[in-house]
C-alpha cells in the first residue's frame, strides 16, 4: 500500500476555505448586527414621531374638555408633557392668533406653537397687479419655528406643539406681544415680540424663567427655522436666480448657500440668518451668536417651465445655549423688502443681504448707482428716471469713449505701413515686430490706447447686471409697454417654448439686441482694420464678423428673460453710445489730420520710454540668440 504523502497544496487550499467560511460567518453576524441596530434606530424613529402625533392630538383634545377640572387636565398630561401639561389647562389653550400690525406689515402669532403663522407686506402686491393679493412671505403653514427642550425626566418636547399664553399689551407707541409656555404660575418660556411704527423690523427675546428644575439644561435645546418661499413675481426662473439663503457669522464675515438643488453651509458664531426671496426677505437676527449652524437651501421648481406655488426651500438648525440654567437671547425678525438702502439704515451688516458684486462692481453700485438713481426716481417716473440715469452715466464715460475712438482712427491711419512691413519682413516676425514697435513709437501711437477705456467701461457694465435686478423700487413699475420693470415685458405669448429663450418676446430686449447689432458693426469692423495680422494668430477681422452677430444674439436671449428695466437701460445705454460716436466721428476725427500729425511726430526726435528701451533691449537680445543658434 502507497504511503501518503504530506500534501502542502492541500493544506493551503482547506486553510483559504476555512479563512473564507470564517470571514462570511464574521461578515453575516457583522451585517445582522448593524441591520439590528438599524431597525432599532428606525423603530425609536417611528415611537418618537407617534409619540409627537399622539401627544398633539392629546394636548388638543384635553385642553379643549370643559367638562373635567384642571387638576384632572395635568393628571392626563403629566405622563406626555410633564411639568408643562400646566400651559395646556391655560383658558387660552387653544387654537387661536394674536396680531401686530403697524403701515407697512401685519403679523399674526399663533397661540400654539407661540410661532409667527402668518405676515403680509402691505405695501406690495403679488404679481398679479391690481389683484388685491398682498405679498405674504409667511402663510398657509410654509414656515415653522420650534425649540426642542429636552426634560430633566428625558422627553423631548417641541414647542410647535404645545400652547403659549398670550399677553398683547402696547408701550408708548410700540406693540408688546407676550407668549408664555408656563410649567407653572411663575416658570415659563417666553417669546417677547415687539412691534415699532412704520419699522419692519420686530424686536424678539427668547427668554426661560424657573425651568431649570423642569428642562435638562446640560445640553443646549435647538432650534429650528424652516421656510418655504413663495412665489411671488412673475417670471419663476428669474426670482429663483436671486433666491437664496444668506448668513454673518465669525463676528462679521457674510455668506450665502448658493444656487443648487441642495445646498449645505455650517458656520460657526452666526449672527444673522436671512432667507431672500429675490427682492423680499425674512431674516433671523440675534447679538448673541448661535455658536453653530446648520443652514440648507432646497430648491423646489423642478421644471421651471411649468407654475409653482414656491420657489425654494430653507432650513436652519442651531443650538441655544443655557446660561446660569436659563435661555436668554435678544433677537430680531425682519420681514420686508431686500432693499439696500433701507436695510443698510439698520446697521447690521444687512446691506450684505442685496447682491451689488465685490470689489469694483459693488463700489460703483454703492457709490454711484444707488444714491444716484435714488435721487432721480425720488421725483420722477421710473422709466423716465432709467433714461436720465443712463444719460448721465455715459456722458461721464464719453471721454473715455472719445479717446478709445481717436486711438482706433490713428491704428487705422498707419494700418497701410503697418501692411507694408508685414510684406517685407514676412520672413523674419521677430525684425517684423521690431519695426511695427519703432513706428509705434515714432507716430506717438500706443496699440494699447483703445484697449485700456473699453476695459475702465467694463466695470461699469457689469454692475449694471447687479444693480437693475436687484432694485426693489423697479417692482411693479410700468413704462410704456411694460408694465413691470423689474420682470420682463411681454408683448407676444408665443404657443410653444423656445430652449434658453423662453415662451415669450421682450420687445425692450429685442431693440437692446438691435442696438448692440449696430455697435458691434460700427466698431468691430474699426478694431478689426485697424489690427495688423500676425503670422500664426487668428484672423481678426473673421473673428470680429462673428462676433457682430453672435453678441446680439447672445444678449437677446439673455435679456428675454430679464427685467425690463435692465433691457431698457442697455438699450439707452447703446444708443447714446452710437451717437457719440457718429458726433465723435463728424466732428472730431478727421483721417487727413491724424495721418499730417502722426507725420509730423514722425519727424521729432523721439525720447525713448524707460519701458520701450528694456522692450527693445529685449527684442534685440532674443534677434542675436536666433542668430547664433542658426550659425551653429
């Protein structure tokens, strides 16, 4: 009989089995386990959002029974509310509001909850003009504010369920609102609302009195700020593009969620906590800084072809802290437009709120623009106002356009010598560049002369693009056709939707389009003449005949789905330039002249700049190194 031999192959074959069973046992109680502490965190989930459920309806039901005393009121709420199953024996246990009202907003406070339920601004309409229908940024149960408050005997309580007493009262001519969510006669949490004339802003403390007993004050109780913004101009996708939630934090710096399906921020030591929708605004402000928070942004409008009741949602949660076993914080709400002047008057860094750029852009706005603008619609219509603003404007640009202007005539006086030198150093760029740069010099020509004042009008351009959509006094302001300045103006409802342009024709934007037409042709074809081809660069005047027609194409449906007010301002804007330029070219450039004057500084002894001789030096260096590498 064969001895057996010792199969090493073998050995390692069971011992990988063995290795591989053990590993899918391990795995198996690993994935069981985490699939048990799983379907115990979902059922904990489930109890807690059935306990809430039940002990709402339960709070309601009890309180609102006239036919048992309130000690047997407690004895039945005691085992859901604990220590606060006092506020539900309250007269005032029950569904009802309170309102602050002054000229511009109404406010109501809803007993339950202690919560704002519902504001209206009544200084403005919702897009439908004339409707009747006031712009309402709170209503119809699309925003909730709650505080969790944990209990010393570990139930989690939210405010939005439980009833506060209310206490409506007025000190000099402020509005005084107290809500009070008592545990007993003299223990309560409170919301202090107070309402000032002709203000949009409210003052509103968060105060506890005596619960240290009742709450666990270990940790801190959050709290929660929700808002669904409503609709509330006529293009959706325009006012969604200027939606967004925007907070200070870390003593003074400002931020925004951004543009997105969901958005996420987490800042620390906030301050202020503004939901903006586009030209409106809800804010949340506290002087002592909520050490952090979670703020998130969702937007709602899926197809934005197609009618939405809102156009974002926001969410805010955040801790307050206790001190000495209490809550206390000075807080503010603001309910109103997002205007920049307005809210700049309440010094809190709000103005940060209205997006007039950074930098350059937004000192133009803020330096130029808004107090400019301001005086001229302070005391006349504001179509009219947008015409004189935009005059004004290019008259103080006209300078710059004249000397952009003079330095294209003078390329395109000497563009013929130029064309000369490129023929005879075709072979040799470098000598060719040389040349072209001496006879700049000679002429008193600088290339970059009709650069730099179309770069300076750049800034100026661009901050229009922040100023006009963001102008709150636009808002339901006609002109001519349009009948709002501040969303498009629709003179045909097309039956179908074209893609990037949308469903309807802006005749303010198509004549801004016709203008930029006829600018673009004017001047493009001036540049392109008056640049000299270089050997292995793209052909100028190719490029600038594109660009006559595709600008204006660009800008035609850019604007058709931007406010009038801003096409409008381009179309002014475009046209005074054109006829500058027509009254610069008549009366101020004369080709002959240029051509006997550039000439005669031909004919000067030229002082070469300290820049011109190290550019020279150069040129010549990098002329003597090619030579040498071609000796070799």
């Amino acid at each position: 009989m064969e001895n057996k031999k010792f199969d090493l192959n073998s050995i390692i074959g069971f011992a990988l089995i063995f290795g591989i069973v053990m590993w899918m046992m391990y795995n198996n109680q690993k994935t069981a386990q985490k699939e048990q502490i799983e379907k115990a965190k979902q059922e904990k989930i489930e109890k807690q959002k059935k306990t809430v459920a039940v002990s709402d309806k339960e709070i309601t039901a009890v309180a609102t029974d006239s036919t048992v005393s309130d000690s047997t009121k407690i004895k039945k709420l005691q085992s859901t509310l604990g220590s606060f199953a006092y506020s539900a024996t309250l007269p005032t246990a029950k569904e009802g509001v309170t309102v602050l009202e002054n000229d511009l907003v109404k406010i109501s406070v809803n007993n339950k909850g202690g919560a704002i339920a519902e504001v209206e601004l009544k200084k403005f309409e919702k897009f439908e003009k004339n409707s009747g229908d006031l712009v309402a940024l709170i209503k119809n149960n699309n925003a909730n504010f709650n505080i969790e408050l944990q209990t010393v005997d570990n139930r989690v309580l939210n405010t939005k369920d439980l009833f506060f007493e209310p206490t409506l009262s007025k000190v000099g001519e402020n509005q005084v609102l107290s809500m009070k969510l008592k545990s007993a006669a003299n223990e309560f949490l409170e919301y202090k609302y107070v309402l000032k004339p002709n203000d949009y802003m409210l003052d509103f403390d968060v105060r506890s009195q005596g619960l240290n007993k009742a709450l666990n004050t270990s940790k801190p109780a959050n709290l929660n700020w929700d808002l669904k913004a409503y609709r509330n101009e006529k293009s959706i996708s325009y006012e969604n593009r200027y939606t967004e939630s925007v907070f200070e934090y870390d003593e003074g710096k400002d931020d925004y969620t951004g543009q997105g399906k969901e958005k996420e921020e987490t800042p620390e030591k906030v301050t202020y906590v503004a939901y903006k929708q586009h030209l409106f605004t809800s804010i949340l402000l506290t002087k002592t800084p909520l050490e952090k928070a979670s703020i998130k942004s969702f937007d709602l409008t899926a197809n934005e072809k197609k009618d939405s009741t809102f156009t974002k949602q926001f969410k805010t949660v955040a801790p307050l802290a206790f001190t000495n076993g209490e809550i206390d914080y000075k807080m503010n709400w603001y309910f109103g437009p997002a205007d920049y002047k307005l809210l700049s008057s309440y010094d809190r860094n709000l103005d940060e709120i209205v997006s007039l750029g950074w930098g350059i852009f937004g000192w133009i706005n803020k330096l130029i623009f808004v107090p400019l603008f301001g005086f001229l619609s302070s005391f006349m219509g504001l179509g009219i106002a947008i015409i004189i603003f935009t005059i004004l404007i290019k008259l103080a640009m006209s300078p710059i356009t004249f000397k952009s202007f003079l330095s294209q005539a003078k390329m395109k006086v000497l563009r013929p010598e130029i064309m000369e030198l490129g023929e005879k150093y075709a072979k040799d760029p470098m000598k060719k560049q040389q040349e072209t740069m001496k006879l700049y010099s000679k002429a008193g020509v600088n290339p970059m002369a009709g650069c730099i004042p179309a770069l300076i009008q750049i800034p100026f351009m661009y901050a229009s693009f922040l100023f006009f959509p963001t102008s709150v006094d636009l808002r339901q302001k006609g002109f001519l056709w349009a009948d709002d300045l501040s969303s498009f103006d629709s003179v045909l409802q097309l039956p179908f939707n074209i893609p990037l342009y949308g469903d309807h024709v802006s005749l303010f934007a198509l004549m801004a389009s016709i203008a930029i037409f006829f600018y673009m042709k004017m001047t493009s074809g001036d540049q392109a003449m008056a640049q000299p081809q270089q050997e292995g660069m793209p052909d100028m005047a190719k490029i600038m005949k594109i660009m006559i027609y595709l600008s204006p194409l660009m800008m035609l449906i850019f604007f058709n789905n931007y406010g009038s007010g801003l096409s409008l301002y381009n179309l002014i804007s475009n046209l005074i330039t054109i006829g500058i330029m027509l009254v610069i070219k008549k009366y101020f450039i004369d080709s002959d002249k240029i051509h006997a004057q550039i000439q005669e500084n031909k004919a000067k002894p030229k002082t070469e700049s300290k820049f011109q001789r190290k550019m020279r030096e150069m040129m010549e260096q990098a002329e003597a190194q090619k030579a040498q590498q071609k000796k070799k």
